[in-house]
C-alpha cells in the first residue's frame, strides 16, 4: 500500500550574508507568539531553551540565550534581515583544564583565573605581572557567561572603567565608577527558565546598536546556514575590526570553526560556493541553533 504523498515543491534559496553588522535586538528568549509575529509565520512548535549536556560523563545543565537581532539596512550596505545572535550557558563554574583555576568575573564584566582558595578569601589574585586588573567584589564565572556579559556590555555601550594608556591601565577620567558596572547577577534563573533580567536589560536601550560578525557554515552534505560569531562582540561606534579579525583567525588556527567561513569586513551576500569541510568538532554546540528554525 502506497500513501497518497504531498505536494511537491521547489526549494526556496536562502540568502545567505557574511562580514561585520551592525544590528539592534528585537527580542530574546522569545516565546512562540512573539517569534510568529517576527518573523510573519507560523512557527510549528514552542521554541526550547532549557536542556542538559554532557560533560566528561557528568549532565550539566545547559540554557540557550537566543537574540532575534535585525540588521538596518542604512547602516549596513543597503541590506537588512533577521538572524540569531546564539549564546549557550552551562550551570559549571569554568576552570582552566591545566592550572585548575576558576575564571573569575567582576562588578564591572571584567574578568580573571583565581584559585578556590583566593575565591574562598576574596582576595585579588597576582600574576607574575602583578595583581590582576579586577575588583575584589568578584564571583565565578559561568561557562559561556564572558562571551553573553561582553555582548550586552556592548550593546548598551556601557563605558569601561579603566584606560589604556602609554602602555599601563589608569582610571578613565570620563565615567563614573558606577556607569560601568555590567555583571549579570541573575543568571540562576536563566537554568529555570526565567530571562527576566535579560530582557529589562534590553529594554533599557531598545534603539542601540551593536556589531557583530556574520558567517556561513556548511555541513557535511552541503548545505549552507547563517551564523554569527559569539566570541567577541563590537561597540556600533568601532570602526576598527583588527581585534575581531584576530580573533577569528586564532580560533580558526587552533582548530575551531573549520567548516564555517566568515569575512571581517562589510556585511555583504554570500556567494554560495558549496565546499566539502572536515567535520568541526570544536565548535558543536553552537553549530545546533543554526538548523533551529524554532
């Protein structure tokens, strides 16, 4: 017996982008409602962002912090779309797999290796160049919480305390101590589904802008899907892109993003050119929410 089968269809052909946007964020952790009305359809199913991965056999609880940004097109070669700007989470403080240090993160976003026992007693850790550049009111860091701190630090152009300046770190005579704090102090209640703080952050500065790298990754039967880079974010006010592109090619010489490609430039379509890729084993969580269509 034979089913009577489904209409046929011709596949429509996504444009893809790549280079540096700059982009406002319309929502994060949207539910299924507020995506609908974004994107302009029907979505088949509740978006999912609570889950558990496994980390050298133990389960961790893992949360994914999905930003629905949107390019303008005056500020970005004519063009404008909507994407994912991706974070995920894990409720594990990070440690250095050598030193066995914790990473350390300070009212100000800025962050350190300590270890348990200067955490125990608060106490600044010092370097071989000396103490570190971080305020004793400091905590551990989450895995992936660096990266979404910065990225929100950016995006609400929260100025930085100190200054660089003939080679040595001195307080930045323009701001006060307290328009630079940018640690994320609820982060718990991303594990149980709550975002709350997240989106009032957000809403503090709904019409800011923020740069980011856009990519394409294509999988080992060749399809293609939009991404974005995660690990540093830009400030809309920079114009200067060498400290991204450095560390995009240092990433990418270490091993990680092998099968995407992205361009540290103006944002621009993609020519898609199908290409068969080593599988990228360093970069498979984030790899995940680009086959997400919600």
């Amino acid at each position: 017996m034979i089913s009577k089968g489904q209409q046929s269809t011709d596949e429509v052909a996504r444009t893809l982008y790549i280079g540096v946007g700059a982009v406002k964020v319309l929502a994060v952790n949207p539910n299924k409602a507020t995506l609908e009305k974004i994107y302009g359809r029907t979505m088949d199913k509740d978006p999912v962002y609570l889950g558990e991965v496994d980390v050298n056999g133990e389960k961790v609880k893992n949360v994914r912090i999905s930003f629905v940004v949107q390019t303008d097109a005056a500020k970005n070669n004519g063009i404008e779309f909507v994407s994912n700007h991706t974070f995920f989470l894990q409720k594990k403080y990070r440690q250095g797999s050598k030193s066995g240090k914790y990473q350390i993160i300070d009212k100000y976003g800025r962050t350190g290796w300590a270890t348990k026992e200067e955490i125990q007693a608060k106490t600044v850790p010092v370097y071989a160049n000396g103490p570190a550049n971080i305020d004793a009111d400091y905590r551990p860091c989450y895995v992936g919480e660096e990266e979404l701190t910065a990225f929100v630090k950016n995006y609400l152009n929260i100025p930085n305390l100190l200054s660089y300046v003939n080679n040595t770190w001195v307080p930045n005579p323009k701001v006060k101590p307290e328009d630079c704090e940018s640690r994320l102090d609820h982060i718990e209640d991303y594990f149980k589904g709550n975002f709350k703080e997240l989106e009032e952050l957000i809403a503090f500065q709904p019409e800011n802008n923020v740069k980011i790298a856009f990519g394409v990754r294509t999988t080992d039967d060749n399809k293609q899907y939009q991404t974005t880079y995660t690990q540093m974010s830009l400030k809309n006010g920079v114009s200067d892109y060498s400290k991204l592109d450095a560390d995009i090619q240092e990433r990418k010489a270490a091993g990680a993003f092998a099968t995407t490609e992205f361009e540290v430039g103006l944002l621009h379509e993609y020519n898609v050119t199908p290409t068969t890729f080593i599988a990228d084993t360093a970069n498979t969580t984030e790899q995940k929410e680009e086959e997400l269509p919600w």
